[in-house]
C-alpha cells in the first residue's frame, strides 16, 4: 500500500452498537484523500502508551503500532474518512484507544491500500463477512453491478450490531442476511452450502473473515461446489488465539513458504 502518512485528529466519535465505535478523523493532509477509497483500507498509526502525538516514521526505531482498517465514509469536501473499530470483545491497542478516544486526539492514517475485489462484471456473488469487514462489504454494495444477484452473510453474536448498510437502490437482487450465531463454524458454513447449491452459475466468493473460518469455507466451495479458486477472493482480517501482530508475521511466513 502506499506509505504516505497523513496526520489525523479525531473529529467525532460515537457507540453505534453494543461492539463498533465509529470515529472520524480528519486534516488538512486529507485534501488528495481519494473520494473512490470507500471500502478500501488504511493503517491506522496509535501513539506510544503516555504519548499524545504519533510517530509517522514506519522506519523509527520504535516505530508506531498500526492497524487495518475499512473506510466507512469518505467526506466530499473535507475528505475526512470515517471507520467503526470493533470493541468490548478483546483487549489491545486499537481497541483500547478506540473506546477512550476524544475530539483531538492524534492519530496517523497510511493509505489507502487498493481495494482486495476489483471485479465488477459477473452474475453471481456471494460476500461473507464479520463485524471486522462490515464496512468493506458496505463499500462494494455500492459498486456491485445492479442487475447481479448478490448475496450478503454477515455473521454476528449480538443482534443489537445490526447496522444500516448503504445499499443500491436499484439493485433488486441484492440481499443481505444477518446472521446471529456464536457458531459460525456450522451455522455460518451450513448457510454458504445452502446458497452455493441452489446457484445456476459460478459465484464469485468474497470473504473477510477469522482465518479458520477463511479456511473451512475456501475448502467447502471448491470441493463441494466446483468453485474456481480465481473466483475466490478471500481475507484473512483476525485470527483466533493470536493477536495483529502475530497474524502479519503468520502470513509472512505462509508466503515465503
């Protein structure tokens, strides 16, 4: 991803459900912010434990923690990117910021990283998400042709996480479903069999989920359902048992490999 460094402020900051913050931040630096970046990604850089403002070096010696996260919303005029940090389900340092942070506290932003689904043009999609890829699932409605079939799982613990999607209008075969379970392992792969086997066409799968779940479900579709792995595009956001920092160096370790 790009590593250009904007320092940000916190302009405004809201519980919108029982487990997602919504924060926006903004500056001046913000001002060739590309407006297309909704759904796409950035780093968030969070200041050292005692400290108010960030170090923007990546190459520091001790350089600033960063976090992935969705943009929400993109301000037309100021360009200030809005993005809902999941929290109150683990401890760290994103989500502990998040829960404590006011108007004015400093954070930087690296970015925006490239958008991980770029193909616009079948018939068929079938978008798997959690609370950590809500947004990204927002930003792709929007861009989904309107005469796909599209449909949307997103699995959740707390129904009270339920929250307005920016959906197309126009698009009457868009359809996204909510599902509250604490047993994605099943629940969530028993409704992907489900939709996959009433299917006429290949669908292009996208997921951004825990990386078991990625795992599972990129097993079921392709030996069950014939799907072609270039019709999967999947994301591994959190991993059970390890925290950020040890899912980057897995992955790195998975791509040397």
């Amino acid at each position: 991803m790009a590593k250009k460094v904007r320092r940000a402020n916190v302009l405004n900051t809201t519980r919108i459900s029982p487990h997602l913050q919504r924060i926006t931040v903004g500056s001046p630096d913000f001002l060739d912010f590309p407006l297309d970046a909704k759904g796409a990604y950035v780093k968030v850089l969070f200041p050292h434990a005692g400290e108010y403002h960030v170090e923007q070096d990546l190459n520091a010696e001790h350089p600033a923690i960063m976090r992935s996260y969705t943009i929400r919303d993109i301000d037309p005029v100021t360009r200030a990117i809005t993005l809902d940090f999941v929290i109150n389900q683990h401890q760290g340092t994103a989500t502990n910021w998040a829960k404590n942070a006011c108007i004015g506290d400093e954070v930087g932003i690296a970015g925006p990283g490239p958008k991980k689904l770029t193909d616009f043009e079948q018939a068929q999609y079938l978008m798997l998400a959690d609370l950590t890829s809500i947004n990204a699932i927002n930003g792709y409605l929007q861009v989904l042709p309107s005469s796909a079939h599209v449909d949307v799982l997103i699995h959740i613990e707390d129904k009270d996480d339920i929250i307005e999607l920016e959906q197309n209008k126009a698009a009457i075969n868009h359809s996204v479903h909510w599902l509250v379970t604490n047993k994605p392992e099943t629940e969530l792969l028993d409704q992907v069999a489900q939709l996959c086997g009433g299917y006429n066409t290949q669908p292009l799968v996208f997921m951004a989920l825990e990386a078991n779940l990625v795992k599972e479900i990129k097993r079921l579709v392709t030996s069950r359902f014939s799907v072609a792995r270039e019709h999967i595009v999947a994301s591994a956001y959190w991993k059970r048992g390890i925290d950020a920092d040890g899912l980057k160096v897995e992955k790195q370790q998975q791509s040397r490999a």
